[in-house]
C-alpha cells in the first residue's frame, strides 16, 4: 500500500471508529455535549528521508477548537511551526511550518473520571515556507531552458497524524458548567511532501502539552 493511501485511509477508519463509538454513547444517554477552544505548544523531531534534509519543528504551536460528545472530541487543528534545514544551499536555513485539518479523540475510562487516557487520529494539510532566496537550476524544476535562478522555498504535502495521551478534566458538578481540559500528548506523523518536483516521505515524533475552555451540557444520566 502506498504512503499516499494509507496517509487517507488509516485516519479515516479512525475516525469512523470513534463517530460509531459517540452515536452509542448518546443511545445510552450518558453524551456530555461541550463546545471548546485552546491552544498548545510542544517539539517534534524529523526522521526518514525528509529527516536528511530537516531537522525538527524545535518549538510547535497549535489552536484548536471543536466538540466533545460524551467520550469523542472532534476538533479542527492549526498548526505553526519553524522547521530547521540541514540543506541551506537547497532550501535556506529556517522554514514556517503550518499544518491545518481535522482530529478526533476518544477517551478511555468512567464519564466523571477525572484523568483518562486517550488515542486520537487525524489527517492534515502541511505547508512550508523559507524567507532564503535559494538557487534552482533548470534542470530541477523544468521550468526554463537552461541556467538558474533564484526564488524562496515553498513546499506542499500532508501529514497522517495519531497519537496516545492523558486527559485531565475537571468535574462538571451541574447540567450547564464551564468546560476545561489539560493534556499531555505524544503523537506520531506519517508526512509526504513535495520538494521541489519530488515527493519524499518522512516521520515526526511530537511531545506537547494542551489546554482547552469551553461549555456545554451534561447529559441525562451520569
């Protein structure tokens, strides 16, 4: 199976997974329904051949908003990051990540505990930018006849994305109740990106801590 197929697949059975998991909860009547907002920050490290010519994301930041039925989060992911380069000549020396897309979370353990552990998956959009005019050869590209010229790194790919955590939630004690979490995540990217004319592929290891606020309802019974 290609990278590129199993980069949509797997998240996708994921997230299937954990929606058909939701709609059972809400039939036993045990949903929680919150919307909520955060951020986080974190490092990662680059590994696999995009690890030969990158280093790591050294300071990860993220915002996220989205909804939690009972036991499954679904939230939306905005990702910024700066990407070291171990290839300046080729692609500068310091590039903007930024990643965007969908993530779901499933929580293990009774609705009222307070610390559960949770796997989580996701599909995202990635970008890359360098502010470093660097060279590129016709030959590269294919986008003239001969010589050089020189232009600012831009590369476009995506990201397969999972993960295992600790969610700390605070009791929720009436119907209506402001809304907040802590996490501590470790998470995994399977990437395929395209540099330059090529695609190459690569893995990411990522350590963050996360924090949410929100509201919502509890459900009928706990």
């Amino acid at each position: 199976m290609s990278a590129e197929v199993a980069g949509v697949r797997y998240p996708a059975i994921i997230l299937a997974v954990l929606l058909a998991s939701s709609a059972t909860a809400q039939a036993d009547g045990q949903d929680r329904l919150v919307v909520y907002g955060g951020f986080g920050s974190g490092a990662g490290g680059m590994y696999g051949k995009l690890g030969k010519d990158f280093d790591s994301n050294i300071v990860r930041s993220t915002l996220h908003g989205g909804v939690r039925i009972g036991e499954v989060s679904l939230s939306w992911n905005l990702t910024m990051g700066m990407l070291g380069s171990n290839n300046p000549p080729l692609h500068g020396r310091d590039l903007l990540s930024l990643a965007f897309g969908p993530n779901a979370r499933y929580t293990f353990g009774w609705p009222n505990d307070v610390a559960q552990l949770y796997v989580r998956g996701g599909f995202h959009r990635v970008w890359w930018w360098g502010s470093d005019k660097v060279s590129r050869t016709c030959e590269q590209t294919g986008s003239c006849t001969a010589g050089f010229y020189q232009e600012s790194p831009a590369y476009a790919g995506f990201a397969a994305r999972m993960g295992i955590g600790m969610q700390i939630t605070p009791p929720m004690p009436r119907r209506r109740d402001p809304y907040m979490h802590f996490a501590l995540d470790l998470g995994y990217q399977l990437m395929n990106m395209k540099l330059i004319t090529d695609r190459q592929t690569g893995h990411m290891i990522t350590a963050s801590i996360q924090i949410a606020f929100g509201g919502g309802r509890k459900g009928l019974r706990r």
